[in-house]
C-alpha cells in the first residue's frame, strides 16, 4: 500500500507538469481573444493542477523508491488520466459532445493515432485546434520521458519508466550514461526537427496556426489536422513533399537523428538497419502502388498516381493518418497494403506505433534460422541485426509481443463484429487503431470518421489505441494475477 | 648476436631453437619454471623464471647489453611494456614485439620511438593466415611465399604426371612460355635437392620451386602439372585464432564452414562472421563431417591445437573424398611423417612464422626469410648496398658473384620492376635480390657476401 501512494504521488506531480500543456491553448486564445475559450483553458489547467496538487500533497511523504512493477502502474494511470484531463477544455468549448467521445479525441490526440470524431474542423477554434494537436506532439515522444528530461525527481525509477513509455524491443542501449540527459537529448532533437518543419510549412505556404499544427501533428505522428479535408485542403504538391520528408524522420529512431547531430554526420543512418529496411519499404510500395492505381485506371497519368499513392502511403504506413485524398475509393488492395505496412514500418525509438521495423526483422531472421537449423543441426547461428547480435531473449519476448499483437487484433475485431459492425469496417478500424494509424476504411475511412461509432465500439478503439501505444505489455501486465500478488 | 626472448610459448621456443643453432647467445624468460627447464635441457641457452614486463627481470635477463629484444608472450600488452622499457631503461637497440590484436595494429603510430617503442611488430597467426589463404588460391601449389610486397613469389609445386612441362628439360621452359620468365630454383627429388641446370629434366613426382612474377604464378603452374578446379567449398576445424581469421579473410569469396568444438567460442565466432556457416562440434566426428557433406569440400584444413585431431580429422575427410586436405602440424616429427602421404598439405605453424624473426636477426640488410622444406633450405630478399669497390655484389653480372654452389639469386626487383635472375644481369645498389638457398648452412657465407665493406660508412 505504502508503494501504491508513491505511485499516486509520481501521478499527482506528472498531472502537475502535464497542466503546463495548457499554457500554449492559453496563449493562443489570446492572441486570438477568444475570451470563452481562453476561460475553458484556465479553468482546465486550475483542474488539473489542483487535481495533481492534491494527490501530491496527501502523499508527500512517501518517496520511496519506483519500482519495476509501479512503473507499469504509473505509465498505465497517466496514459489513462491524462486524456481524461485533456478533454475538460473539449467538453467545455463544445457542448454537444459527450464525454466517451471526447476521449477518443483526447486518447486519439496523446496516442497519436489521429483518429478524430469531430466533424466542422475548419469551424472549430483555433487554441482548441492547437490543443488537439498540442496533444499529438506530446504523445509522440511520450509525455513521461518529458518528464524524465525536465524532472529528475523521478530518480532512480526514470529508467523504469522511460523504458514502459518508448516503443521498441531494445530498451537497454541508453545514448547517455544518465537517462535524464537521455531524455533531455531526445526531447531536444524532437523539438529542433519540429522548428524546421513548422518553418518550412510556414513558408510553403501554411498560414503559422496550420503550420504549427501540422507539424506537431507530422512530428507525433499523429495526423490531426485543421481541416476536415486534412491535407486535401491545401492542394499542394510542395507541402505535401515537406510533409512525407518529416514523417519519414519521424519514423525513424530519434536516437540515430541525435547521434547524427552530435557526430554532425549522415553516416549513422547507414548502419540503421532499421530505417534502412523502413525506406526501401516504403520506396517500392510507393512505386508499386502508383503503378496500380494507373493500371487500374483510378488517376489518368502515373505522376499524379505517384503523387498521391506516396503521400497516402506514406502518411498511413509510417502510422500519421493524414490524407490527401479519399483513398478509401482505391481499389481495395491499395489501401489495405497501406493499413498493411503500418503495422510494421515504423522504427524502434521513432513516434509511430505497430510492431516496429525491427521485430519484423527479428522474425525474418528467425524464420531464416529456423530453416538453417533443419538444413544444418548443428549450425550455430545468432540472431544478427545490421551485424549485431541479438540475444535470445530479446527474440522469444518479440515473439511474445507479436502473438499478443495478434491476439489482440483478432479479439478486438470480434468484439466490433458482436456490436454489429461490418468486417472491413470492424478490422480496419482495430488496425488503424492499435498501430495509432488514424483513419481505416469503409465507415472508418479518411472520408468519413469515427463519430459514427456507438458509445461501445467507441471505447473498443480507445482500448485500441491505448494498447497500441504503450505496446500491451505495458498495459495487459496489470491484468496478470501475479502483478497483485506481493 | 646477445638476444633476449620474452615468453617461451611455441613461437619463443622455435625462434630460441633456430637461433640458438645459429650460434647466437639466448636468454629466455617466461613465468613458466618447466618449460623453461624443458627447454634448458634440450638446448643451450640461459633462462629466468619471472614476470616478462618487470624492469627488475628484465635487467637480470642481461637486457642492458643484449642487440636484440623479442617480446613473444602470449600478451600483447607485456609484449608493447616490455619493448618500451627495453627502450627507455636499457638502450636496446632492436625491439621485436608479438601483437596479435587488429585493434592495436590498426593504429601503427602507437609503436613509434615516442609511444610504445616496437621496431616491427609480427603476428605469427596473420603470416600462417596468409599462407593457408595463398594455397587455396592456388590450390595447385605446396607453398606460395612472397617477396617485396608481393611482387615476386616463390612456389613450390610437385610435377605431376601429363603437365606439358614433365619428362622435358628446363631449357625448354622457355619454348613453351617465350613471354613469360621465370627461374627453377631449385628441384628436390625424393628428399634430396638437385641444382637445376638447362639440362635438368623434371619428373613425376619432383618437387619444383620457382621463382617468378607473382602475375604470372598461374601460367607457369600449367605447365608443370593440370590445373584442378579454383576452390569454391571450404571447411574449417577448429575456430581459434587461426581458424577465425583464415575463415575472416576467405568468406567473401568462398563457401565456407567453420567447425569448433567449444559451444561459447562457437557463439562469439559466429557473431563475427558473417558468411561463414559456424557449426558446433568435433572435427572428427565423422556422421558430422558427413552430414556437413565433406566429400565436396574443395579445400579442408584442420587448424585445431591439437596435431592428433588434426591429422586424424584430415584423414577422415580425405577418405570422405574431400579434394584437399591440410592439416596444421606442431610437432615437426609428424610433419614429415604425414607431408606427401593421404594428407596433402602438412603445416608446421612453427616453420611458416619463423622466417618472419629470422629477417631481423640475419646479418645485413634483410627485408624478407621464408623457411622451406621445415627449415632445411632457406629463402631470402636481401638488399645490395655499396658500389663495386666496397661490395661484393653490386657492379657485378651475377655470373661474376662469388655464390656458394647451391644457391640461386632467382629475381631482382629493382624500384619495383622484377627482372629474372639470369647470369648476365648487372646487379646495382638498392636492388632487392631473391636468393634461394638449398641447404641453411651457406647462409653465413651468403650475409658475409652482401655486407658492405667498413670504408663504405
């Protein structure tokens, strides 16, 4: 118990770091006298941080160390607090919603899945738009290893935490010898590649709340945008190419990014396997997908095809969301294959989410050296990625990841069909939710959105989505018996 | 010569043996009391039993005035100590250090006079390495040795019957190849050496050692024996140091299979290779071999610690119908025994490495000893220096060379241009010669007749 209050008390004082979020809504509202809205927020960021304040101060004594174990405890209670406090200046600004799909919007926002349920976005106010994708940029790079950057009062438990929050099987090669400076340095490198985007879209063309926006939506890979026909809206080719450059760095591990900037080389990028895999990838499904689309005869010339087909796919397979255009019309291999790569091209240590590039690699290789061991019984063959070695443990917890991967998918595709959901809708809607894509297709489609989804179905994704981001182990680990258990 | 020698592994005590033959006086230490008390048995040398980078042991070893220090521990480390306390604490004039890490040998500024003082470092597992991955590119010769970077090579080959060349006289060597040039140095016929003269016929079953461009290597294999096939499959057993690193240099561009017997080494040798196919188990091991499918194996080599395996694990894989077999021999006694038999190629690690000391020690400019026929004949790559009055060789045809019978100079190399040795070529300064010696006893001779007169300094 005494444990448990530790736990409440890290809670209270991440609640406390988190109600900073509001200030930049807070300033925007400002600058655009929204006088409503500007009292939403300040009344939200009071919520919170009396809410924080209050858990810390009932607590405050107990500063024992965090524990593996409340580590998993913390992360699963802020991932799930935080979008709960995150939709107070949603629920105030816009009447009509309901609290079930406010945090979906919210959950969406901080998972960076981009899935929206809001409709008139083009309406909707600017600090609220700035909000929403506030919450993408957050997400992305994950609000506790902020935390752990800016907070050393984590202490010790920091790398417990650090490791529950980042995506990727690999956790234990630290950048830095002190997991702060860690942090700190990966923050850094996110925010100096979010600067550059936002001057770019600026001077594509992007009025400075669309610029901002999107690139803190490009950045988490999120894929919120301000208008309801996401990047359709601005018609340019130019942004369009500015924004497929950043999700692809952003799908990349932001750790090769900063060993790049600190060495001032681009020679890291060849030794990421990962990322390496993740391009080329990508490349050819592009080329190849362009291809269809023309041969089927959905775009008249292979450049427009090719223009389209790569920012589409790109947006979905490095799991941001945005759209150009419907692609749920394409013929349905198109999309599909899209929804496809998004479970898996994303790069360990990046802001997407899914399987991650390189578990996919470690299963290939796996499926090689099963082979060898048939051909050869006596063959000792290590896993190696880009030359190293990978342990054997780190291969049987990937392939413990991918069944429960699985697992979860097919479940949470079931559950939708019992709600009475049509199966394309049903299994694309879980897919693009537990890889924190965005949009599916047929119902769930970049067309249209998740509105349409009952109050249940509603919660289904958000499990989804949750699930996704913090990558089951994280969550399903609290619902194991022998995590009560002392 | 007063040389000290630091460690009396296998490398220390061969180089102590051949040197001690050579009339030198041998202190050598090691931590090691039986060994060295083994070794002050069998010959006559000095021996101190102690830690090899202390300056107390190596002031009592007579460093202070010894010529020459050779550091061969089993540690790089004590090796690199060692040479910079023979520098800085005693003024040794040469300091011969064994480094085997690459990592060490990747940086060469680290054995400068102003870091670790090493004069010229040797790695006896890279110069065995070499030598292995040489054979197999040619896999028609017994022995592939270079000089001056590779310019100039002498191989050994043993004729065979239906080689154009066999049954004919060496003067018809050069009707069958006008372009080519190359030189029969010497031709050992069961064990006893013959000097190749123009009328010298070659016959099945000699071995022949020329000595030729290293271009033209290929050509002139033709004609003495049928090419075989180039290698493709290899099998390695044993995955020590010279196991991995020959596995290393040849898994690029060859199909090879590594074979260890220890599970932990298996691991580490496997995450450094990455073409090589590394198999946990026993090289002798014959459902192993077989089920690995020896009997395609272009080239097999045994390269484990242990002769009996060795031999034993080569023969198995010979009757399996492996094309090749090589087996790395320790004990010269077994080399002779084996060399010729169902094994075709028996190496003697001690005999392949020693030529590489042995540059240093000899008198006068040396820059390369190959060891032939386990140390009985010799190879060399001298330097002329001096002019006609002061040398004995420079200004001369070589015809005019005073040689011992039974030496050849086979090739010059000349600012890097290689000329054959034929008897009236003019030899000028700085012109590298390759001599070819039948029997190691005129090599005292042969130093005598490249020093240059005292009047030159």
């Amino acid at each position: 118990m005494e444990r448990m209050l530790t736990v409440i008390r890290a809670l209270g004082l991440l609640l406390i770091v988190f109600s900073i979020a509001y200030l930049m809504p807070l300033v925007s509202a400002l600058i655009y006298a929204e006088t409503d809205i500007l009292h939403n927020f300040m009344l939200a960021m009071a919520w919170t941080f009396c809410a924080g304040l209050l858990m810390w101060f009932f607590t405050r004594r107990n500063k024992g160390e965090l524990t593996v174990r409340h580590g998993f405890l913390l992360v699963f209670g802020m991932w799930t607090a935080m979008p709960a406090f995150a939709t107070l200046p949603l629920l105030l600004a816009l009447p009509g919603l309901s609290f079930t799909n406010a945090y979906f919007e919210t959950m969406s926002g901080l998972s960076t899945t981009g899935a929206t349920v809001l409709t008139g976005l083009d309406a909707l106010s600017p600090s609220i738009n700035l909000w929403r994708h506030e919450l993408n940029w957050l997400g992305g790079m994950g609000i506790i290893v902020l935390a752990v950057a800016v907070l050393p009062l984590l202490g010790v438990g920091g790398r417990q935490l650090f490791k529950a929050e980042t995506p990727g099987p690999m956790k234990d090669s630290s950048l830095t010898p002190r997991i702060t400076e860690t942090a700190r340095n990966l923050w850094l490198v996110y925010l100096v590649i979010t600067l550059i985007c936002i001057a770019l879209l600026k001077l594509a063309g992007m009025n400075w709340l669309d610029a901002i926006c999107h690139a803190f939506a490009t950045m988490g890979l999120g894929g919120f945008s301000t208008h309801d026909a996401s990047i359709g809206y601005f018609n340019s080719p130019l942004i369009e190419f500015i924004l497929i450059v950043f999700m692809l760095l952003a799908g990349m591990n932001f750790a090769t990014h900063f060993l790049a900037i600190r060495g001032k080389t681009l020679r890291v990028y060849r030794h990421d396997v990962e990322g390496l895999a993740t391009l080329s990838l990508i490349l050819t499904s592009c080329l190849g997908i362009a291809y269809f689309l023309w041969w089927q005869g959905t775009y008249p010339d292979y450049v427009t095809a090719l223009r389209h087909a790569s920012f589409n796919l790109v947006s979905v397979a490095t799991d941001c969301g945005f759209s150009s255009v419907d692609f749920g019309q394409w013929p349905v291999f198109a999309p599909l294959w899209m929804l496809f790569l998004s479970c898996i091209t994303a790069s360990s240590g990046s802001t997407g989410g899914g399987i991650k590039m390189v578990r996919t690699l470690i299963l290939f290789n796996q499926a090689g050296r099963e082979f060898l061991k048939l051909l050869h019984p006596s063959a000792v063959n290590p896993m190696k990625i880009g030359g190293h070695v990978v342990a054997n443990n780190i291969v049987f917890s990937v392939l413990g990841f991918i069944f429960l991967y699985f697992m979860t998918v097919v479940t949470l595709t079931f559950v939708l069909l019992i709600s009475g959901l049509d199966f394309i809708s049903a299994f694309t809607a879980i897919i693009a939710c537990i890889n924190n894509a965005g949009p599916g297709l047929n119902v769930v489609g970049p067309a249209t959105n998740y509105a349409i989804l009952s109050d249940f179905q509603t919660w289904i994704c958000i499990l989804a989505m949750l699930l996704g981001r913090l990558e089951i182990f994280t969550v399903l680990i609290l619902f194991t018996p022998r995590f009560w258990q002392r | 010569m007063k040389i000290v020698i630091l460690g009396s592994g296998q490398v220390g005590s061969t180089v102590a043996e051949n040197l001690v033959n050579e009339a030198n006086d041998i202190t050598i230490v090691d931590t090691d009391a039986s060994k060295l008390h083994a070794l002050q048995n069998r010959l006559d040398l000095q021996t101190l039993v102690g830690n090899a980078s202390h300056p107390s042991v190596l002031r009592q070893a007579g460093l202070a005035d010894a010529d020459m220090l050779l550091a061969v521990t089993q540690s790089d480390e004590v090796n690199m100590v060692a040479c910079k306390l023979a520098a800085s604490l005693f003024n040794t004039p040469t300091r011969i250090a064994r480094i085997r890490s690459a990592d060490y040998l990747a940086h060469p500024e680290i054995f400068s006079n102003d870091n670790f003082c090493v004069d010229f470092s040797i790695c006896p597992e890279q110069i065995l390495t070499d030598y292995i991955s040489k054979l197999i590119e040619f896999p028609e010769a017994l022995q592939v040795l270079e000089f001056s970077h590779g310019k100039v090579s002498l191989v050994a080959v043993r004729a065979f019957k239906g080689g154009p060349l066999v049954g004919h006289e060496l003067s018809q060597l050069r009707k069958h190849m006008p372009q080519i040039d190359t030189r029969v140095a010497a031709i050992f016929r069961q064990d006893s050496p013959i000097i190749p003269e123009g009328t010298t016929r070659i016959e099945a079953g000699d071995e022949v050692f020329f000595i030729a461009d290293s271009k033209n290597i290929r050509q002139i294999l033709k004609e003495i024996r049928r090419m075989d096939k180039p290698s493709k499959r290899i099998m390695i057993v044993g995955g020590g140091n010279i196991g991995r690193r020959l596995a290393l240099t040849l898994e690029q561009n060859y199909q090879v299979k590594l074979i260890e017997y220890n599970k932990h080494a298996c691991e580490t040798l496997a995450s450094e290779l990455n073409n090589t196919l590394v198999l946990h188990g026993d090289g002798t091991d014959e459902t192993l071999l077989e089920s690995e499918r020896v009997g395609d194996v272009d080239v097999f080599c045994a390269l484990t610690n242990d002769d009996e395996n060795n031999i034993m694990a080569s023969l198995l894989a010979k009757k399996a119908g492996a094309h090749k077999v090589l087996a790395l021999i320790n004990r010269s006694a077994y080399v002779g025994l084996v060399q010729g038999g169902k094994i075709d190629i028996a190496l003697s690690p001690a005999h392949v490495t020693i030529g590489s000391l042995l540059a240093y020690v000899r008198q006068g400019d040396v820059a390369a000893v190959h060891s032939l026929r386990r140390g009985a004949a010799e190879a060399l790559e001298l330097i002329a220096h001096g002019d006609r009055k002061s040398s004995q060789v420079v200004g001369r045809r070589l015809d005019e060379i005073n040689l011992p019978k039974g030496a050849t100079i086979g090739a010059i190399v000349r600012n890097g241009e290689v000329i054959m040795g034929h008897h009236d070529q003019m030899i000028e300064a700085e012109d590298h010669l390759i001599v070819f010696v039948i029997n190691k006893k005129m090599i005292s001779k042969i130093e005598k007749l490249f020093q240059v007169n005292v009047g030159f300094f």
